[in-house]
C-alpha cells in the first residue's frame, strides 16, 4: 500500500503586515506562531496556500 504524502511546513517569519489574503493561507494551513511546524497533506489545495505564502513558509517532504 502506498502511503499518501505528507508535507512538513514551518512558519520562519511573521505574517504581521501581510495582506490578509496570505494570512489567511498560513492559517488555513494550521499555523499560529513563527517557528511551528505542522504536517499536512500534500493536495493540491495544500500546495496553493503554501505557494502564496512562500516567502514566509519552509517546506520539507516526506
């Protein structure tokens, strides 16, 4: 059985003066505070939120 994949993604930067849009994204995608790390699914949905706040966010695979 092949297991679905998982993203980890850390918030390295604050979203204090972000458009409301990207922090929306970064809170859709389970994170509070800088330099939390949470693991989601890797969809579709997931990699368009990460994409708009990908200067604040660190992915890893796997």
């Amino acid at each position: 059985m092949a297991s679905k994949q998982q993203l980890k993604v850390t918030l390295k930067k604050s979203v204090h003066g972000q458009l409301e849009s990207i922090a929306h994204s970064v809170r859709g995608l389970g994170l509070r505070k800088r330099h939390q790390t949470v693991t989601v699914a890797d969809t579709p949905e997931n990699r368009g939120m990460i994409r708009a706040a990908r200067h604040l966010l660190a992915v890893v695979e796997g």
